[in-house]
C-alpha cells in the first residue's frame, strides 16, 4: 500500500470518520500510523505506551473500524491517505512524534531488514528528507548487488521495491539512486505501473548485476504523420508485420522512454502490438530507451505538415466504430448532424484504434466519440479491456446497454438512444466542458452496478435523487458499504467502480482459461486496487457491517449469555431478513456462497483413549458452516438430481424435503450418495475441486491441536451447542430441532469453524473401517453429534456411522477443499 499524498477522497472520509469515531481510537491510530502495517502487538504495546488509562477494547475497536483498508488475521493496514493525514498532524508535535517514532521502530525490531528499511523509508518520506532517503535507497542497491547471481533474492528485492517505490516516490526530487532502484525493479519484473517511470533513462550501472528475470519479447514499429488525425504517431505493431523490430529486455507489454528530435526530454510510455502513441510534435528522427537503458534511434522519411494543415486539424470530432456498425454509425452520424454536430467516421481496429488512452487531449487535440455496443464488446474481449481505457479526448457513447470496460470511464459514458435525451451531455464535452458525475452515471448505469454487486430489491425506484430510491439505499446495508456520499456522491460511484473492476479481475482468475502471462497482469492491477483476497492484504468495503436491525441480532448472539430458545428465535429472525451472513446463502451468481476457513498445516493430536496418536496433515480449507437448505437447493434446481455426471459410481435417488425448512438452517434428510453429488456438482460450478472432509480434517478442524475434547475446551459448557442437555444433567435446554447454522459463536473451534458440536452429525468422506469405491452402499463415517443427541456424543473424536444412503433429520453435511 503507498504512503501516498492524501486525496480529496481521503480527506473527506477522515472527516466523516472524525464525526463517527472516538478521540481515543483516533489518537491510538495516529499514534500507528507511522507502521506500514499494523500487528495485534504493536497495537497493544503502542496503546499501553502511548494511553496507559485506555481500555484494551480500544484495539478491538481500531481494528475494525472504518480506518482500516486491509485486513488480514495477522495484521491489518490503515487507510494510506488517512494515515498520511493523521502522520502530519503527528508532525506538529515535533516531541510527540519523536517518542512515537522511537516506540515504532522497538516494537517492529523483530520484523525484517527489508520491512524494517522500508519502514524507516516512510519516515523519512514524512519529514522530506531527502538525504536520508538516498542513504536508504542505498542501502538497497548495495543488497541488490550482493544479490548477484541470486534469481530468488533478486526477486525478492525487486518485489520490495515495487511496494516501497510509491511510498516515496511523491517526496523525493529525481536522484540516480531512486532511478536505478525503479529501473531495477521494472526490468527485474517486467512492470509497467505507474511507478516504472521513475526509472532512469540511460543503461544501468554494471555493478548492480540486474537482469531481467521475465522473457525476453520484440515489438514492431513505424513512424508516420497521420494527416488524418493531424498530427505524428508511434505505431506499435507485432514484429512479425513490420519491417523495423524493437527488442526488449522484458515481456510485452513494456516501458519505453521517447524522446523525440530536438526535444529538451522525453518521456515514458507503455508499448504494445496496437498501440499508437501521439508524439508532442512531429518529428522525423526520435530516440528510443528500453528499460534497461539501451538506447535505439528510429527515423522516417515522411511529408511533415505546414502550418496551415495543422490549422485545419485543430478540434476535429470523430465518431469510431468497429466494421460490424458501420451502418449504426451512418445513422447516428446523421442524427447528430442535424443537431449541428459534425463527425467524421472512423472504423476501429486492434491495429488502428487498441489504446486511445495514449492520445491524450490538449488545446487543439480532436475529439473522438467511441460507438460501444455489444459487436464492440464482442471485438475487445475482457482481458483487452485494461487496455480500452479512454483518454480525456474520447468520450463512451453507449448503443444498447451493452456491458461497460469497468473502471476506465475516461472523459465518461453516455448512453444513446433515439429520442436525444442526451445529446446536451455531448454538446458539454465537445466544448471542452466537463460532464457532470450525473451525466456520466446515469440512473441505469448505477442499476446495473449495483446489480451486478448483489444489490436486492432494486434500490433505484424513482430517479437517482427521489425519495423512494433515498429509502432504499438506506434499507440496503447489507452488502459492501458503498454509499459514503448519497447514491450518486462521487466517492459512492468510485467506490462502485472500485469493486466492479475488483470483481472483474477475480472472475478472470477464476477463469481456468485464463493464461498464465495475464494472471501475473491481474495480480498488478489487483495490488493497485488493494486485493480483497483474505490473507493477502485487502481493501475490505466494511464487508461485515449489517443493517441496525440484523446487527442488533448478530451483537445478541455475541453474547455468551443469550440462552439457546433465543438462538433459536434470532435464527428464524435473520432467515426472515434474508440472512446476509457471509457462508449461508448464495452468491451473486446463484452459486453457494462457502466461507472457506484455512486450517494450517502441521501436527494434531487425533483420536481418543487407546487410539490416540499425532497425525499431520498439510493445509487445507473447510467451510465455516454446513451446508444450507438455501445452498442446497441451488444444486437442486440446477438440475442435480436429473444430470447423471454427479452420480456416476453413485446410488442415485429422489430428493427429499428437509423437516425444518428455514433457508439458514443446516440441509438434513441428506445421504451421503446425495452429498458427494453435490461436491462434485458445485466443483464444476467454481472450477476447483470441493469434497466432503476426510475424518482427520475435520476432527483437526473441530479440536485444534492441542487435543482438546470440545470444540471450544475440555469441559462442556451450557448453551455452547444445539443438543440434548437435560439427560445427563449437563444443563435444561433441549430445543428438539435444528437451529440455523452459527448461531452458537462462543463454541466455535480454535480455527474459527462453526457448528463442529451439536446441531446435525455430518458426513465424512471415509468408510467406517476400510476404504471402499464410492458407490458401494457401505458403513460411512458421521461426526459431531447433533440436536438429538447428548452432549458426551459431541465429544470432537467422537465417531458414529450410518449406511451411505441412510438419511435423519438429523443427518447434513459441509465441504472440505484440498490446497496445492
């Protein structure tokens, strides 16, 4: 994350977060903000240290609050612009900073050098001391040098450059050391961020030993005046089209530096077989830079303009399409034409039009409308749609609601259609205006968006500004929160367009036709963004705040003092809301929603009494909960039951109602034939391998380690599970059914994993005695116990069984998934 001068955005959200949040919690995160991330113990030594009378809740608190961008279960980042902010209140307080400083860097001494140097980076970056940055920097270059010859430490390194370049690069003027550390990082990883234009210009120095750790690649180009457009390009062409080839120390696409003829400077762009790159001038010699430094000249014999042709070239409007609307374009060429508006058409082609965003807009730059339509869409495919950014010369004119390159609006998106209602917007930007959030974001764009994100009912009922759609939005805080600023607020429509391309970018990984070369490109863009991977580091929207009224329900089952009838009342309570709890219901593609929990790898004690022993496993994922009634419907209204490839080997039979029919409680009257159907039913669906867990997973998953007998310890605990108390005196509850699934907080396992006692017995994959083939009707293996059972059957090594096609009301099951 970059220590980045604070934005307009950032400092708006500080000030909304200063009318929410309490002083307390706003000093202990000034008092973090100089760490580049924030452990649970520098949270609490800073604390004692800095507010001794604080309350150790106040780190609760700091930790999920809204100041928090990224999260993860060891650590969490500030908000990088809030922290800046909050860091230069701290600097006006010379002796206060000093004493936080100091405290910082003892309670971060165990981390590593190159943590600690980036750390100190920062620091020096908040007091703008440049001297000092350098010595850091230099630091680093002399362990690149060290590194020579080291593939995996060079690696390393540049990795840590790329993170820590953008945490300084705003406070620092241009040195050769930071130069040579970009241009390092850039060559070593083949980068293009925005970061890579630090890099230096000329070769870099011997004695750093930098090679580039990427494959090597070749570019075509050609230099030509386009009397067309009315002024000079670099084209960018597959080096098998063209007769000049370029080579590269690093993969397309990548950094080139362009200087050219009789300019003072030049500067960096990005290169790739398409695109073509608007020169400041026209000229008819430029020198070339590759990012390792290796200069190239390219020359061209062509008919430069006079300055009356360049006259004439001045803010001409063009209207592009790709050949399939050609006749589209006539018409609404036409159209605007009798609005008094000229525009001359021009098809679109990978080789002619890949990337408007280098033709960027000036004083006396054309304009260009860009036709998008679903031929449109269907020409540039998604994994192009980074690269179908819009300039500020083009403007988006949507035909159809065809599905927008999220993301990279430009100068914006307007929607056609034939009545003109938007043709004032048009006007506006052809004159040099800039359209309004409202223009660029109208009421179907932000339908769509939120559609698209899970938002149910339709929160857009009667304009973006109506009172209906007001209410609405205020109903709906169940998903991301993104409504900082109204639902047309232009940090709400960022943060909409943030998660959309979030989105985007994850379903591509998800893809297993995504190749390899562009996963690398995803996991940049998905770094920039602020991944929202759990236990990568990620942006996290206030994921986990719920309308009041769910949350007043969540805070009462927090509450080890709320008895199992109420448990069971909030359940049906939150089913009748719809239960928006991560894990119990479906995704925004109609898909079980799993809420993966990872156990670790590593030793546990397995078994009970004479059959006791350490096993090991290696790490793995379980779901939190067991599989819902809502969940399992999906599969059978997706036609499980009738598409015999989830049966093979399998006694196929009819399925049958579940006796409580809450959405959120657990899926019973389920065989085990039944539950393997289904795992390998929603593993086609998401495109890796689910299973049901083998017993030694979920025996690890429900005790831990350390051996413990009970989920949650050695001893049984009233109200900690759904089940039979009464019998052995162990407490009065018996609720005779089933509850929803995690109602029970308090007894979850060391690992986080709910209902692992009580509630329904579930299946494992394993034969009760020997391994068998899946179809044979065989003795397999239940765990856990259930609401019809005594609290000593949910002893954790507790082991029942029950023929393979047998169902119960009491009887369900949940997920397993294997790592690689």
């Amino acid at each position: 994350m970059s220590w980045h001068t604070p934005s307009q955005f950032d400092k708006e959200l500080l000030a909304n977060l200063r009318a929410k949040l309490s002083p307390d919690l706003l000093a202990l995160a000034q008092y973090t903000a100089l760490a580049s991330r924030i452990e649970p113990l520098l949270l609490r030594n800073m604390r004692t240290a800095m507010m001794p009378a604080s309350e150790p809740e106040l780190e609760h608190q700091l930790w999920f609050s809204g100041l928090i961008a990224a999260r993860s279960s060891l650590d969490v980042l500030l908000n990088q612009g809030v922290a800046r902010l909050l860091a230069d209140e701290l600097s006006l307080r010379n002796d206060e900073l000093t004493k936080v400083w100091t405290l910082t860097q003892r309670f971060t001494a165990h981390w590593s050098a190159l943590d600690r140097l980036e750390l100190k980076l920062r620091y020096h970056a908040l007091q703008q001391d440049q001297n000092a940055i350098n010595q850091g920097v230099q630091e680093a270059l002399r362990a690149i040098h060290q590194a020579n010859g080291e593939p995996d430490r060079q690696l390393e390194l540049a990795r840590w450059a790329k993170k820590t370049l953008p945490s300084i690069a705003a406070e620092t003027t241009g040195s050769n050391e930071i130069a040579w550390l970009a241009q390092f990082a850039a060559t070593t990883l083949g980068a293009t961020s925005g970061w890579t234009k630090l890099s230096a210009n000329k070769p870099i120095p011997e004695w750093l030993g930098v090679r580039s750790l990427t494959e090597q690649s070749r570019i075509g180009l050609q230099l030509r005046y386009a009397p067309s457009l009315g002024y000079q390009v670099l084209e960018c062409l597959p080096a098998t089209d063209a007769a000049i080839n370029l080579p590269l120390p690093t993969p397309l696409p990548a950094r080139l530096y362009i200087q050219p003829e009789n300019a003072s400077e030049g500067f960096w762009d990005v290169i790739n077989p398409g695109v073509r790159i608007k020169l400041p001038h026209p000229s008819r010699s430029i020198e070339l830079r590759t990012i390792d430094g290796k200069r190239y000249q390219l020359h061209a014999e062509i008919e430069l303009p006079t300055d009356d042709e360049n006259r004439q070239a001045v803010n001409a409007s063009y209207l592009t399409h790709v050949k399939e609307d050609e006749e589209l374009a006539r018409h609404i060429a036409a159209q605007l034409a009798e609005q008094g508006i000229q525009v001359t058409l021009l098809t679109e082609s990978p080789t002619e039009f890949n990337r408007l965003k280098s033709w960027q807009n000036d004083s006396s730059g054309s304009k260009f409308l860009r036709l998008w339509t679903p031929a449109a869409q269907k020409q540039w495919q998604p994994e192009d749609w980074e690269d179908y950014a819009l300039a500020d010369s083009s403007l988006l004119l949507r035909w159809q609601q065809a599905e927008l390159p999220r993301g990279v609006a430009g100068a914006g998106v307007v929607d056609w259609d034939e009545r003109l209602s938007n043709i004032n917007p048009i006007r506006q930007w052809l004159s040099g205006q800039t359209i309004t959030t409202e223009t660029r974001h109208d009421a179907r764009w932000l339908q769509q968006a939120l559609s698209d994100l899970g938002a149910s009912p339709r929160l857009i009922v009667d304009g973006i500004d109506g009172p209906a759609t007001r209410q609405a939005v205020k109903n709906f805080q169940t998903q991301v929160k993104l409504f900082a600023d109204g639902i047309a607020g232009p940090q709400t429509l960022a943060a909409i367009e943030q998660q959309l391309a979030l989105n985007k970018l994850l379903k591509e990984l998800d893809n297993p036709q995504t190749t390899p070369k562009r996963r690398l490109a995803i996991g940049d863009q998905l770094a920039e963004l602020g991944d929202p991977r759990k236990g990568v580091g990620v942006i996290e929207y206030e994921v986990i705040e719920y309308a009041p009224q769910v949350q007043a329900l969540l805070d009462e089952l927090d509450d080890p003092k709320t008895e199992p009838p109420r448990r069971l009342e909030i359940g049906d309570q939150l089913d009748a809301m719809g239960d928006p709890r991560i894990g119990v219901g479906l995704d925004e593609d109609g898909l079980p929603d799993i809420d993966w929990v990872e156990i670790p790898a590593g030793p546990f004690i397995y078994g009970e009494n004479k059959d006791q022993k350490t096993l090991e496993l290696p790490a793995y994922k379980i779901s939190r909960y067991p599989v819902t009634n809502r969940q399992f419907q999906a599969f059978i209204d997706a036609g499980g039951y009738d598409d015999p490839q989830w049966w093979q080997d399998l006694k196929k039979t009819e399925p049958e109602e579940p006796h409580w029919k809450q959405n959120n409680r657990p899926r019973e009257f389920v065989s085990w034939f039944e539950a393997v159907a289904f795992s390998r039913w929603l593993s086609a669906q998401l495109g890796y391998s689910v299973t049901l867990p083998t017993e030694t997973q979920w025996e690890k998953a429900a005790r831990g380690t350390d051996g413990r007998i009970f989920p949650w310890g050695d001893e049984y605990r009233s109200g900690y599970a759904n089940c039979i108390e009464a019998k052995d005196d162990d407490g009065s509850f018996n609720l005779q059914q089933t509850t929803a699934v995690g109602l029970y907080p308090q007894g979850d396992s060391l690992f986080g994993v709910a209902d692992m006692a009580g509630n329904v017995w579930e299946w494992c994959f394993d034969d009760y005695e020997v391994a068998v083939d899946p179809g044979t009707n065989t003795r397999r293996v239940l765990r856990g116990g259930s609401w019809g059972g005594r609290p000593d059957n949910l002893r954790s090594a507790n082991r029942l069984w029950f023929t393979a096609d047998g169902r119960g009301d009491s009887i369900g099951f949940r997920l397993a998934q294997d790592l690689p």
